[in-house]
C-alpha cells in the first residue's frame, strides 16, 4: 500500500513543483531584460546605505554602545543584522505585494496562466520562490559585506544565510495574502507605513529592550523583531533557545501567509 | 480665462482630491516615525557620547524637514510624470490644448510645491510639540522646504519625461533619492564623510536645505552662509526647469 | 516541423475520434447556469460540441458568450447544470482538462515584460512542455500566425491584430485538442480578420475541435459548421448557418430607404409582400425568397423608395427575426 502511495504523493508533488518553478521561470525570463536588470542589482544598495549611514555614520556619533546584557559591541555589528533582516523583508514583499498585485490586476497575467493546468497555489509558490531566489541573492552580497567589514565572521555568515531565507518566507507569504486584499494602488501607502514601522521599530537600530513596555510587547508580537533577533543572535554568534522560538514564529507566519494567499487568489481568478 | 498654467495646477488638485487620505500617511507619518525611532531611541545613545553640542532629536529633526520636502517632492515627480506620458496620457491630451509645454512643467511643479508646503507645516508644527524648535526664524524653514522641493522636483521632471519604464524609478531612488536622505547631513554632520562622498554632499540640494533649515530651527549659522546655500537651490531649481523643459518638448514630439 | 507532425497526427486518429464521439462529444453541456449574485448571465444553455467541429457562440453583448467560454474553460465555476469537457468534471480535473485545452481569451492577457517568442517559451513551461520542445513549437507556431520577424520584439508596440495572433499562437503552444476562441478578430481590420481566418482554417483542416464566439455574421458563416444564436443568456437557436438562414428566414431581403416622413407610415402599404416585413431605424426589410419580384410588387403600388437593395439573407437576418434586434451596434 505505502509503495503504491508514496511514489504517487512524490509525482503529484514533483509536478507541483515543476508548475511553480514554470512560474518563476517566467520571472527569471523577464529579469533577463535590460531596465529589470538595474532594479535588481540596485536593491542590493539600500541595505548598504542604511548600513553605512546609521550604523558607520550615526555609530561614530555613539561612544559607547551597551547592549541591554551588558555587552559591548561596535554599533554597525548592532544595525547590521537588522538591516540584513530589512533587506529580506523589503526584498519580500516587493515582489509579492506590488509586483504581484501589478501583475494580478494590471497585467493581467495571471487570466493567462490560468487557462494552463497550473493552479493558483502553485502561482503564489512560483512567486514566492522567485521573492526568495532575489532576496537571496541580496543577502549572500550583504553578508558578504559584513564579512568584508568584520562585523561577523565567514562561519556565522553562512548559518545565517538560511536564516534570512525563512524571514523572506514569512514576508513573502504574508504579503501576497495582503495582496489579495488590496483595491487600488493607493492602499500600498498603508502597507508602505507599516512596513516602514516595523523597519524602524524592531530593534532595528535600538535594542527592544530600550522601547517603552507597551511598545516592547507590542514590537515582539510582530514577525521582524523576530527575524532582526534572529539574525542578530546569530551573526554576533550568541545563541539559545530563544533562536528557535523566534524560527518558529517566523515559519507559522509564513505558512498563514501562504495558506490564505492561495485560497484567497483561487476566490479572486476563478470568477 | 485662468492662465493655463493655474489650470494645469487646478487639473491636479482635483485628483488629489482623490488620494490624499494616502498621501497624508506617506508624506507626513513616515518622516515622524522617522524622527521618533531615531531621535528618541538612538538619541538616548547619542547623547550620553555629547559630541553634536544638541540634542540628537533637535539635530536631527530639521534634516528630516528637508529630507521631507525631498520625498514628497521625489514621490509625485516620478511616478505621476510617468503616468502623464504612458498610462493615462494626461500630457498628451493637454498638449491637444492651449497649454504649452512650460504650463504643463509649472503647472504641475506648483501643484507637487502646495503639497511640500502642507507636509512641511505638519511636520514642523510636531517638532515644535516635541520641544525641537528653538528659534524664532524657524518660520523660514517653510519656505526653505519650498525651495528644495523645487530644487529636487523639477531636475526629477526631467528624469521622469527621459526614461521609458517605470522600472527605472527604483535605480533614481537607490541611487539618489535615498543616498541623499543618508548621507547629506540629516542624521549626522558631513564632516564625518570621506572627502570624495563629502564633495558629493556639497552637491546635492538636499544638503544645502538642511544646513538651511538647521539653522531656521536652532538658530546657529550655517556652514557657507545663508545666501550661499540658497543660491545653490537656485541654481539646481533653474537648471531642472530648463532642462525638464527640454526633455517634456522631446518627450511629446514623436 | 514539429507541429505538422503532431498536426498529422491529430489528423490520422480523426476517424477515430468521431467515432468515440457519437459515443460522448467533446463538450456537453446541459442546463448550463452562471450567476453572478442575483444576475444570472447564462440561464441554463444545453450544448454539444463534437470531435472535429468549429462550434459558434453568436450573439450581441452581453448575451452571456464569455461567461459560457469561461466556464468551459475551467476558470469559472459553473452555477448550475451539469457541464463535461473531454468526458471529465471541470470543478475536480480542471488541471487536466486545461492541459488540452487552447484559450483566446476576449481580452489579450500577454505578458508585456517579455519579447514575443518568450511569451510562447513561457506559456508553454506552465504545461510542463521541456525547454528545447518550447523552443522548437514557439518558433513554428511564429512562423505559422506570421510573427518570425518580431520574434524578438517586445508585445507592447505589436498592433492589435499581431497581438491577436500572439494570443492565438500561444494558445496553440501545448498542440490542443480543443482551441476556445472568444471575439478572435474584434477590433481587427479586414485585412488582419481574414489572415485569422484562414489559419483558424487551417487548424480546423487539421481536425482541430474550435469553439468561438462572435457577434460577425460573417465569421461565423466563414467558419463555423454549427452554431447557437445566444441573446439574455438563453439559446434562440442552433443550426449550421445554412440551416438557420432556412428556417429563420427567406432565400432573399429587399431593403427599403425612403426618405419622406416616418417609416412606420409604409408598413401598412407594404402588407402583403413577401413572407414578412422587419422595421429599423432607417429601413425596411422586406424577405421574400424572390427579391426582384418583390421589389416590383413594390413598385406597382406606386410606393417610391429612394433606395432599393435586394440582398441574399444572412445570419444578421437570423438574429434580427428571433431576438427582433439588429447584432451589431
Ligand atoms: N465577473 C462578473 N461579475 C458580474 N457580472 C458579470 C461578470 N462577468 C460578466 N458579467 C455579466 O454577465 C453578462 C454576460 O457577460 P458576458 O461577458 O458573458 O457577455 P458576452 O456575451 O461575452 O458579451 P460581449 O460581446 O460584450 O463580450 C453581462 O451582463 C455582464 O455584465
Ligand atoms: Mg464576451
């Protein structure tokens, strides 16, 4: 019986996967154009930027910084962290907010795609791969910038890569389920607000602990704190259990994101 | 009649009327947010260092005046332009009328500067809730934040009627836009730069508007003198309009 | 090359197929619903489309031909009745019927980031055809709607009628048993209809099941061995174009212009001509199935139209007399 089973569950999944990365190749194909190709490579910049300016240019500012435990460490290896957790959210939901609602909506590509035998949760996979493979990209660059710049060291480097794929994920889910919920272009101004807060207030560039409580209880039910103490433990190489309580919000997230995202875009296409 | 420029203006209040609930958020909530995170959190680390002789929030607050006028400047230069030309083809079907090429730059310039001068109010009356303005010539940041709206908005014209998709937005930010907010003295002095982003510095308007407004607020003087700094955003606001000129008249001959 | 092969090979089972199809069609449709909250676009349609055949949809707008094709295409849950496609549930093997099916959608949905070809190398990825098959068919199928040469262009400058004939490649690209086409050549300039034509022709020669919509008259006597006349969502009726110009209306028309007074005023002295008489806006038509008879049964009641034109009838006929509206606006 599971003989006979589980090689139908690996064909029907190795066909869902096909169908999502027929997706992605769609993706690939149209970043292969000239203008697609400088958006890409420029969106690598703005982490760096905030890097060097608040973390090099405010830190000369900071004579000392004290973490909340009592450790002392160069306020760039502070903001680096977070700023790599940034960059995987930005990364994230531009490419599952904006772009897929452009591409629902206005292109009109998706009326396309649905006359295939691929189905709408294999689109929202196929997208979400591809927010993935570009913000990895970013984030292999990025960390190797910290490498460069001492602010971690090559081995931490490479366990926090995979850790930056998971905060993409959690983004990435979720936006394209706030996407399907979005009327006209003038709601990604909200989106664009709250995004900006989390980026701000995640102990992006102080530490939560320094918040007001109500902001620090706030600030730890939302999914960048996570991600920024995440990468922060593992880039500055302090671990504990804490880690993976912060990979298992991140990965419920991204599964709630998903599952909502598939559903909602099945209620949306098949009209 | 009205001059057909004030009805290129007119023509664009009626859509904001539309979209302003959003525009409220992103022109006037993000740079608070801003001044928040960074003048009361890293601001309590800054100033147990004492180097900037102010208060990190004080510091800082004028620069995110400026650097106000830059986005909102920056966020309706682009993206509209481009509409204007490609998707709704608004500037096409003015041309069908009496304005002229430079009705259309003005009209549309004067609109984006109304909408600088409100957020420029707003945030300026929130610093002074915050106790970050202490001078009696901060008044003349408003005007200031007018002057780099246009110093920014109107080079950016020209950039949007060039370019062909909308794509090439983002690489005007990152390049731009963004290194700018980063790096021309808003969150710390410039003095701290190497020379050669220094120099860069020194170029960009947004620098000069923020040693202007810093000094509107706090009362010091500025780094080359007042009339220094304002003939620069002159110049950058005159060389934009020429130029954006230019490339509208290219742009609607084909 | 490859597509005359596969096209052979359609054609050789042919025989084939018409026999299974006696046994069940291709499409089947019975008291077909669609509603859209308390709109019902489609009321309950039966419909047959067998192996082989260019089945029309023909009807004004709004008459509920989108709605259907959408429904047969499996992008839109049926509301009622019961709906077969390639003897499978379209709600439950959506994917797999999809797989066969071709689809010109009304509105062109192509992907403006990418060049020509790449649409068809793409679109034919999501039917898991591999990368050097897509190559292959995405440039015969080029070749076969005339696109080689824009091949590397990007789709935004193609004119309408290149687009069209994008869409109809792509929706060749996984070689269909069925190609669904909604309104092909709306909007196209004769020209551009014709060489549509004659390749939605050829795929039909090749036993290529179509399904297509149209609010031309002459579309769907050019391509279509049968048809439904749609109007409300509901079906007036279904024939072969011959068999519906029959029954619904005479071998020939006299249209009437006169340019004194109001038109209806003539009707009265009309009576008796022909088999009937059909009031527009700014004519008369007068069927009879001998026109130049009728017209000089006309002209001895001393009546002076100030145009005549004696006109086979057609299938606008057809509509006019079951639905008493002209089709096209
Ligand atoms: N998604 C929808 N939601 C609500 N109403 C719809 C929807 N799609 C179609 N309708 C309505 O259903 C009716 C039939 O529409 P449909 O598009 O099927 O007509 P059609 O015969 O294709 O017309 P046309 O020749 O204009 O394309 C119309 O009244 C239309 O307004
Ligand atoms: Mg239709």
């Amino acid at each position: 019986m599971v003989t006979l089973v589980l090689p139908r569950l690996a064909a029907r999944a190795e066909q869902r996967f096909q169908r999502a990365a027929a997706v992605t190749g769609r993706n690939v194909t149209a970043a292969r154009h000239f203008g697609y190709w400088w958006v890409l490579v420029s969106g690598f910049f703005e982490p760096v930027l905030y890097l060097l300016s608040i973390g090099v240019g405010v830190g000369a500012l900071i004579k000392s910084f004290t973490l909340p435990d009592g450790r002392v460490i160069p306020y760039a290896a502070f903001v680096a962290p977070a700023m790599l957790a940034a960059s995987a959210m930005n990364g994230a939901l531009a490419e599952t907010t904006m772009n897929f609602f452009g591409k629902m909506k206005y292109l009109r590509l998706y009326d396309g795609v649905l006359a295939t035998p691929v189905k709408p949760f294999e689109i929202a996979l196929g997208e979400l791969m591809w927010a993935l493979v570009r913000g990895s990209i970013y984030s292999v660059a990025f960390l190797g910038l910290m490498v460069a710049m001492g602010l971690t060291s090559a081995g931490w480097a490479l366990v926090a890569l995979p850790a930056t794929v998971i905060v993409g994920l959690a983004f990435g889910g979720m936006g394209m389920a706030i996407a399907t919920y979005v009327r006209s272009w003038q709601d990604f101004d909200y989106i664009m607000v709250v995004q900006f807060a989390l980026f701000l207030f995640s102990g992006t560039f102080a530490p939560a602990g320094s918040y007001p409580l109500v902001m620090q209880i706030v600030v730890q039910l939302t999914p960048l704190y996570h991600g920024v103490e995440l990468l922060r433990g593992l880039t500055t190489g302090v671990l504990g259990w804490g880690l993976l309580g912060h990979t298992a919000y991140l990965i419920a997230f991204a599964s709630i994101g998903l599952a909502i995202a598939s559903r909602r875009m099945a209620v949306l296409l098949y009209k | 009649m009205a001059h057909p420029t004030y009805a290129v203006f007119e023509h664009q209040l009626v859509s904001y009327r539309r979209v302003w609930r959003g525009s409220v958020l992103s022109s006037f909530l993000l740079p608070v947010l801003f001044l928040l995170a960074m003048g009361l959190t890293v601001g309590g680390y800054v100033d147990r260092g004492g180097g900037l002789g102010v208060r990190y929030l004080d510091f800082i607050a004028p620069g995110l005046l400026a650097s106000t006028a830059l986005q909102v400047a920056a966020g309706e230069a682009t993206w509209p332009v481009h509409a204007g030309f490609v998707w709704h083809r608004m500037y096409h079907g003015m041309r069908a009328t009496p304005v002229r090429i430079p009705d259309m730059v003005r009209g549309h310039i004067m609109y984006i500067l109304l909408r600088v001068a409100l957020s420029a109010v707003g945030f300026l009356v929130v610093m002074a809730l915050f106790g970050a303005v202490h001078s009696a010539w901060a008044p003349a940041a408003l005007p200031v934040a007018v002057l780099v709206g246009l110093a920014t908005a109107a080079p950016i014209f020209a950039y949007s009627a060039t370019i062909s998709t909308d794509g090439m937005f983002a690489v005007l930010f990152r390049f731009a836009v963004v290194p700018m907010t980063l790096f021309a003295g808003v969150f710390f002095p410039v003095d701290s730069l190497p020379l050669a982003a220094r120099a860069l510095a020194y170029v960009s308007p947004l620098w000069h508007g923020v040693e202007l407004t810093r000094a509107a607020t706090l009362g010091t003087p500025t780094a080359w003198g007042g009339w220094a700094h304002v003939s620069f955003l002159v110049m950058w606001s005159v060389a934009g309009y020429l130029l954006a000129v230019h490339r509208f008249s290219r742009r609607l001959a084909d | 090359m490859v597509l005359r092969k596969s096209l052979a090979d359609l054609s050789y089972p042919r025989v084939r197929v018409l026999d299974v199809s006696a046994a069940e069609p291709l499409i089947a449709a019975h008291g077909l619903v669609k509603r859209f909250g308390d709109f019902t676009a489609v009321a309950g349609i039966d419909v047959d489309v067998r192996a082989g055949e260019a089945f029309g949809f023909l009807g004004p707008n709004g008459a509920g031909k989108s709605s259907t094709m959408r429904m047969i295409g499996c992008v839109s849950a049926p509301s009622g009745g019961t709906l077969r496609i390639l003897g499978m549930d379209p709600v439950r093997d959506g994917p797999a019927i999809r797989a066969r099916l071709g689809v010109c959608p009304q509105q062109d949905s192509l992907d403006q980031d990418i060049t020509v070809r790449e649409n068809l190398t793409v679109y034919a990825r999501y039917f898991g055809i591999s990368r050097r098959q897509a190559r292959q068919r995405a440039d015969e199928l080029l070749e076969f709607v005339q696109l080689t040469e824009r091949a590397n262009d990007k789709v935004e400058p193609l004119s309408g009628g290149m687009k069209r004939r994008l869409t109809i490649a792509r929706a060749l690209v996984n070689d269909p048993a069925i190609v669904l086409l909604d309104e092909p050549t709306t909007g196209l300039d004769p020209q551009a209809r014709h060489l549509v034509w004659e390749r939605l022709f050829q795929l039909k020669q090749r036993g290529v099941t179509l399904v297509l919509t149209t609010h031309y008259m002459d579309e769907a006597e050019q391509l279509c061995d049968r048809l439904v006349v749609m109007d409300g969502g509901r079906i007036g009726a279904e024939g072969s174009p011959r068999q519906l110009i029959e029954r619904y209306a005479t071998r020939e028309v006299v249209e009437l212009r006169f340019s004194d007074a109001t038109l209806d005023s003539y009707l009265g002295k009309l009576e008796g001509i022909g088999e009937r008489l059909e009031l527009l806006p700014d004519r008369i038509l007068l069927y009879a199935d001998d026109g130049d008879l009728a017209v000089a049964a006309v002209h001895e009641r001393q009546l002076r139209p100030s145009s005549v034109l004696v006109r086979r009838s057609t299938l606008e006929d057809v509509f006019l007399h079951l639905t008493g509206r002209t089709l096209v606006d």
